[in-house]
C-alpha cells in the first residue's frame, strides 16, 4: 500500500505557501504525481523525485499561473488556487479537465474565496483570483466539496482572521491536509468535523518530513478483488477505520475480514451475496469504490441496487462492463444489478481512473480474456497494478496495442 493520491497531490500544493524545501514521504509512483510535479515546477519549485519520497523546493518569489495544457489532464490542479492567491495575492488556473465522471463545478470554490475578500473571474478558459490579503470569513458549503474544503482551509490560514468552514468535508486526506498544514504552523481547529476553524499566521515554515495518509480506495479495490475472486488478501498498511462501511458490506457479501497488525485480511471462499449500496460524502460509502461494487455484484448471487449520489456519469463504466455479460440497468441515481455465475471476456475501455480498476477486476472474474484499453486513466490513480495483481495470482499482463490508423 502507498500513500493516497488524494492526498498527496493536495499536500504537493500546500507546499507552496512556505518559502524552502518539504518532503512527503510514502508517495505513490503515479502519472499524477508526475503532472502536479510539472505543474509545480511552471510555478519556479524545484521538484525531486525519490523512491517514495517527492522534495518540494519553493522559491521566495512564485509564479502564479497554472497552464492548461498540464491542468485539463488533471482536475486536482485546481488544488493550487487556494495557495497562490493567498501567498502571491493573484492566482490565474486553468480550468480543469481530468475523469469523465460528471459534473463538477467550482461554484464552491469560487464562492468561498469571494468571501475571503477575493475578486474571481472566468476569462478565456481560466480561473483568476486577487486579493492583496485575503481576510477570514465564515463559509457555508452548501456541499461538503472535497476541493472547496481543501482550497479554503489553504487559503485560510493566511488570511487575515479567523476563517470557518462549515459543513466542510470530513474524509481522511482532509485530516492528513489538516495535520500537515498544522506542522507548517497554521492553527486550525475542528480537524476531522464538519466545521473547521482556521486562525489566519502571518507566515508558515516548510515541512523537513511528512508521511501521506495510506491510499483507502486502493486499499478497498484490492479488498472487492479478493472477494470477487474468492481469494485471501492481506493489505498492508490498509486502515479499515477509513473503510468502515465498504467492509461491512463485503462482509454483509459473506466475506471474513480481520484486522492485521499492519493493515487488514480479506478472505473469501464462496460465491459473493449482492450488496445494496448507496454513495454519501464521507464517512458514508466512497463514491471512488462504486465501480468495484457494481462488478462484485454483477457476479453475485442475488440483485442489487446501487444509488450514486456525488457523480452523476459514474453511469458510463455501465456500457463497457455490460460488454463483459453483465446484467445492468440504470435510471437516473440508480442501477439495478442483477448477478450472473459468470461474464465473458470482451474487450473494453476505461473512462476513468476507478473504471478502469474495476474493469480489470470484472476481467479476472470473466471466462476468457479481457482486454481493457486506455489503462492510462488507472496509471493516474494505482502503482504498479499489473504487477501487485500478478503477485496475487491474477493471469494480468500489460501489452503496448498498436494505434488504429483510421
């Protein structure tokens, strides 16, 4: 297991509100840490890659530009906003693309920065933000937004006063955010509730060492792999408390899940049960895990309803694992799964990062063999998933397919 893509590429930004070098430690060796690492370096950082480690080097003096052609590949980019509009008073980013899950607006973002006493126009594809020095406010979301609560509180502890976000979002790369801005020196209060407090410093220092939170939606894939396939695996380094309710439906599945000294085990030794599942922010049911649960149930015994309430065209990894034989229908919110004993392989495509870890797992379930294309999109989110699946026992090979030329 390593450290979690939603975590560090968030603790890459913060960096930027301390002049001098942090390290993050437990880093995972994905496509998307390379990205926001270029990103980083457009700004003037000097950004060194280690085994496991990323050293994060900012100079006195920022750049405050973030260009399209690195952020519209990734939508975590838009994480730089809130530290460069409250270390260098103007920030100017691209809008930004990444999965094709839904809609996703900045409306958020937008609306609490205004509130911090910044000025926020759209001109020609790019967001940008001023403000001399931001001042603290209360701030109402009216959603609890991951990327607003992370873009607030980063704008936050360098405003002028005391900002409050309220119903912000609870999940653990938010407390990890939380903890490292803490060891930078900014005073925030309420770390893992739904309102956060943030007492605005004049200055923060960087950070000599910080460990990312462990990586719970690459944790919880491998676990539905396990059950899927009716194996035992152990993930090390796996936090269950972040993944409470997920294991509690795969044991309501009918597997065995113990907890390790260092992680937990997942065993598995019949066919699994369908699961009802409904996504929530957290600490309710990952919406990043739906598409593993929708491929368990597709070879589950029994139907199930799945109810998808944070992004609505999670709907589309429907079409492709339908390809595979299974039996899907979908209105609206909602899916109905109905299990088969067994999918047929088929080749398939992913859209998204989790599509496509959930694609490779309906294929180890599928009778023959499964071809999923653009694994780019999983390379941003899991290292080394061919290899960690062949340790386990999956027959998974990656094969370079020549382009169509029409």
């Amino acid at each position: 297991m390593t450290g979690a893509k939603n975590s560090v590429l968030k603790l890459m930004a913060a960096a930027l509100l301390a002049e001098g070098t942090t390290t993050l430690t437990d880093v995972p060796d994905i496509l998307d840490v390379s990205i926001m690492s270029e990103v980083l370096r457009r700004l003037g950082c000097t950004v060194e890659r280690g085994p496991g480690t990323v050293a994060i080097s900012v100079p006195e003096v920022l750049g405050h530009e973030a260009d399209y052609d690195l952020v519209r590949r990734m939508r975590a980019s838009i994480a730089v906003l809130g530290p460069l509009v409250a270390r260098c008073g103007e920030a100017k980013v691209a809008l930004p693309g990444g999965d094709a899950i839904g809609s996703r607006g900045l409306d958020f973002h937008i609306a609490g920065l205004t509130k911090l006493g910044a000025t926020v126009e759209s001109e020609h594809g790019y967001l940008i933000a001023r403000a001399a020095r931001l001042t603290g406010a209360p701030v109402w979301l009216d959603f609890p937004s991951v990327g607003a609560t992370e873009n607030l509180l980063m704008a936050g502890v360098l405003a002028k006063g005391t900002t409050t976000i309220d119903n912000a979002a609870r999940e653990p790369e938010i407390v990890d955010l939380c903890e490292f801005l803490v060891e930078m020196g900014a005073q925030i209060g309420g770390i893992g509730t739904s309102t956060l407090e943030v007492e605005g410093v004049e200055r923060l220092a960087p950070v000599v060492s910080h460990a990312t939170v462990p990586d719970r939606i690459v944790a919880g894939t491998y676990a539905v792999a396990a059950v899927m396939t009716q194996g035992d695996v152990l993930v090390r380094h796996g936090r269950a408390a972040h993944l409470e309710i997920a294991l509690d439906k795969l044991v309501s599945a009918g597997a065995t899940v113990d907890l390790e000294a260092d992680g937990f085990r997942v065993r598995m030794d019949r066919r699994p049960t369908s699961v009802d599942v409904v996504t929530l922010p957290y600490p309710g049911f990952p919406t990043d895990l739906q598409p593993m649960v929708l491929a368990l149930n597709a070879v589950a015994e029994g139907t199930a309803m799945i109810t998808e309430n944070v992004f609505e065209a999670r709907w589309m990894f429907v079409n492709e694992l339908s390809r595979l034989g299974a039996d899907v229908r979908t209105d609206g919110h909602h899916a109905v799964v109905r299990g088969r004993p067994r999918l047929a392989g088929a080749p398939v495509r992913a859209h998204d990062i989790r599509a496509g870890a959930a694609l490779v797992l309906a294929g180890l379930v599928a009778e023959g063999t499964t071809e999923v294309g653009d694994v780019h999109h999983v390379d941003r989110g899991y290292q080394d998933f061919v290899a960690s699946l062949t340790r386990l026992g999956a027959d998974v090979r990656r094969e370079t397919v020549p382009e169509d030329p029409f």
